[in-house]
C-alpha cells in the first residue's frame, strides 16, 4: 500500500484502570479526502484527510530513519485485535521512490 507518511506514535505503559501493561505504535497517513451523501447526510472534503493505521513497534526502526513527510510503501496484514475483531497492520514500511519529483534538478556550480 502505497501513502504519504507524515508521523509515527508509540505509546508504551501500564493502564490506569487495571494496571495491565500497553505498548502500541500507529502509523499517520495523508489520504485523499472523500465526499459522501446519503439520504441523511452530506460531507463535502477537499485536499486530504489524516488515517491512522495501527503499526507492530519494529517498523519503528525504519520510520525513524526517514525524511517527514515521506512517501513509503506500506505492508499491511490483517491481524486480530484485543476485541476479536480483523483489523489491518502495519508490518513493513520502506521508503517509496518510484514517484516523479517536480523539482528541477539542481543547478552544479562550475
């Protein structure tokens, strides 16, 4: 999957409520806005929208190491949560050069 990554959280500790420990990484992606409209609503977007996907802590190395914002490649597996329920991980993240950079190339001194 490709996207725009523009941060990386981990939040590790231990629960408030019942003192069970957490350690959880999610991974922030620009992804085109979308407008929808049904019979009891409108959204109307533009630009972009903030998603989050849920990350395993290792693709924390490579994160680390980019550039922000940072166009990667993403490998996404379904995993099941704490509710039992399939839900989409990040596994993998590299950095993604196949897009075509709009800059002009820069000018050598001589």
């Amino acid at each position: 999957m490709k996207g725009k990554l523009i941060g990386v959280l981990r939040m590790q500790g231990t629960s408030k409520k019942n003192g069970a420990p957490y350690d959880f990484t999610n991974l922030l992606l620009l992804v085109p806005a979308t407008s929808e409209r049904n019979d009891k609503m409108v959204k109307e977007a533009y630009g972009f929208e903030i998603a989050e996907v849920r990350g395993e802590p290792k693709v924390l190395d490579v994160c680390s190491k980019l550039k922000y914002p940072a166009d990667v490649l993403l490998t996404v597996e379904n995993q099941l949560n704490r509710f039992r329920q399939m839900e989409a991980v990040c596994v993998g993240v590299a950095a993604d050069t196949s897009h075509v950079s709009l800059s002009p190339p820069a000018r050598v001194a001589g």
